[in-house]
C-alpha cells in the first residue's frame, strides 16, 4: 500500500526549516528517502531501519517512528540546492522479493 | 564502484511501434534489478523486478514485459506502444544482503514519448 506523504509542496526562503512527513497504514520495516531535480533521476538520501532510528547527512536528517508508522524528512538552513521533489520509499518483502512502494513526492521550492 | 547506464536517453516513438530500454550495471554481482515509470508530475510506478538471470517478477499487466539475458542487463520491451506508455522510465539496482532491507539506487532514465 502506498505510503502517503505531506505536504504536497511547500515553499521554503533560503535558511528556513522544513518537515516532510511519510505516513503509513501498514507495519513499516523500512524507510528510503530520494529527492528528485527536474529532469533528472531520483537520488538516494538515506534509508532508515529500525524503529526511532535517526540519520543525517549534512543539514537534512529523518526519524523514524515504528509505533505510528510514520517517518520524517527534516531540513534545516534550506538551501537553493535543496529544491526538488522528495519521495519516501517504504520497504516490503525478503530475499527473492524485496521492493519499493513510493509515496507521491513533496515538492519543495526553495526561494531567494 | 557501481554504475548504472541506461539507453538511449530519450525516445520518441509513434503508437504501435515497438520498443526495447535497456539497463546495465557495472560494479557488482548477483544485483536485484527493477524498472520503474513515472508519469508527467507523478510518483514512481514499479513495473518489474529481477533478482536473478531469467527470473522476472511484473507488478503491473500491461503492453509491457522484460528479460534478463545476462546477471547484469535488464531490458524493457513492449510489441505495440500505446499512447499511455509515455513517461520517464527509470531501471534501479540493489544488492541483497541477508537480513538487511539494501539501498536501491536509480539510473539516469529514458524519457519517452509516444505521439
């Protein structure tokens, strides 16, 4: 089942803060985090994988919270470079079976 | 390290005609394959998985279908293109290791468009 994300899209200035959240209605296992530039492919962030597991990577981070199913983009001090479309990536399956199923995105614009 | 490539890049091809992407990665063995569309300002469709030579698992019925002649190609193909094939085909590799959901990653993608 899709996992669902949101907002839709925001729109950030330089140096302000943004949540992206990925909610779902099943057990998750796994959470995969890209962003996505227009024209291009989607681009690997992070993967979480335990519940209240937390990761960062520069000024963007997320959580993961096993008990509500949801996990959480954050990005701090946005930058020009930060805009793009972000998906989550929710993780079923074992060995043999193992796949993606992507929430619809969140497009962030980051402004002068 | 690895490396996906896919071609060609872009593709433009009228309704009925044929079609064949490919994939290939460099860099690793054994990888699980998988290609995905994603249509105009959409989200990303998986349209099927491969975690062996031969071994092709479809997620969605469509025109479309995909083989795996050798460990580290993958190849999307359709007989007769429809206008709803158009989009952003995207081919993505992971590699299993037991016991730990693998980072899966994307190559460049073939933009195609049916007229």
């Amino acid at each position: 089942q899709q996992p669902v994300q949101s907002p839709q899209a925001v729109i950030l200035r330089e140096g302000e803060d943004a949540v992206i959240n990925c909610s779902s209605s099943k057990a998750l296992y796994s959470v995969h985090w890209y962003r996505q530039k227009h024209g291009e492919a989607p681009v690997f962030l992070m993967i979480l994988l335990k519940g209240g597991e937390q990761k960062g990577h520069e000024k963007i981070s997320a959580s993961f919270n096993e008990k509500k199913q949801q996990s959480s983009l954050y990005l701090t001090a946005s930058q020009l470079s930060y805009s793009g479309t972000y998906f989550c990536g929710t993780g079923v399956g074992g060995a043999g079976s193992y796949q993606l199923t992507f929430g619809k995105g969140t497009k962030l614009s980051v402004i002068p | 390290s690895q490396t996906i490539h896919q071609w060609p890049a872009t593709l433009v091809q009228p309704v009925g005609s044929p079609l064949s992407l490919e994939c290939t990665v460099e860099g690793t063995s054994n990888p699980n394959l998988y290609w995905y569309r994603q249509a105009a300002g959409r989200g990303l469709q998986l349209l099927f998985y491969s975690v062996g030579i031969g071994q092709i698992s479809s997620e969605v019925p469509q025109n479309l279908s995909a083989s795996r002649p050798q460990d580290r190609q993958f190849i999307l193909s359709s007989k007769k293109l429809l206008l709803s094939d158009s989009g952003f085909y995207l081919c993505a590799w992971s590699v299993w290791v037991p016991g730990i959901p693998p980072e899966q990653y994307f190559g460049p993608g073939t933009r195609l468009t049916v007229t």
